[in-house]
C-alpha cells in the first residue's frame, strides 16, 4: 500500500542466517534482547549457560564463539550466531580483537524464573570436559 507522506525506494532486506530445526522456546519465555560490548581483549562473559535458545548478531568487531562440542570460532561483523541453550555450555564470547571494541545484539528465550545467564562451576567444566571440541 502507498503512503503519501513517503518516497523513495523500498527495504532491501537480507537473510543474515536461518536455523532449520532449531529448538523451541521454553513454555512461558521471556524473550530478550541485549547489546553487548566488549572492550579489546575483553574475554567475555565465564562459560555459561542459558535456559532457552539465544540468536545474536556482531554488529561491530569480531568475537570467539565457542559452545560445546563445536570448535572456537570467529563471528565478524555482519555474521549471525545461534546456541540452542538447555544444556549446552557456552565456553566462549570474547573480543577477538586487542586494539578495539567489538559488540554484538543478542536475543534470549530465558525460562520463566531463571537467569539470563547460568555461570557453569569449575567442578562441572572439569566433569565435562571431553565433551569440548579439541583447541588448537
């Protein structure tokens, strides 16, 4: 439908990143969504993990991404991530870059009554410590 009072072209929209299958919310979530910046070096939040499926976007810089049984990764800007959340723990987020900022939005589907984020025990990373992907 026009509208009057505006010209000029349309959106361009782009798929960014898709998720076949991904898990369902859990019944009654809360969804969030936060930014957040990492200073150089920063190396984010401890390993953690969160009660719901997390989808995030880098919008600026360049962050490790590590969940379990996966290999770190580099999410640059303009780059999609995902975590299925539940039982998966989070290993890494950190700023890959050490001279500046990086920063990323990220929406969580937190479980009624649960933090955002769960920091996983020195105990449990050791107990679990052969599902982690191999570090080179």
């Amino acid at each position: 439908m026009d509208n009057p009072d505006k010209s000029g072209p349309p959106p361009r929209i782009d798929v960014v990143a898709t998720v076949p299958g991904a898990p369902p919310a859990p019944e009654g979530a809360e969804a969030m969504t936060i930014l957040v910046t990492l200073p150089p070096n920063s190396p984010g939040a401890p390993p953690h993990r969160h009660s719901g499926p997390a989808y995030g976007y880098v919008v600026k810089g360049a962050v490790n991404f590590e969940l379990e049984g996966d290999p770190v990764r580099v999410v640059r800007a303009g780059e999609a991530f995902w975590e299925p959340g539940g039982d998966v723990i989070h290993y890494q987020d950190g700023n890959h870059l050490s001279d500046e900022e990086s920063a990323f939005v990220v929406t969580m589907f937190c479980a009624p009554g649960q933090p955002m984020l769960i920091p996983v025990s020195q105990e449990e990373l050791e107990a679990r410590k052969d599902r982690r992907a191999p570090r080179s």
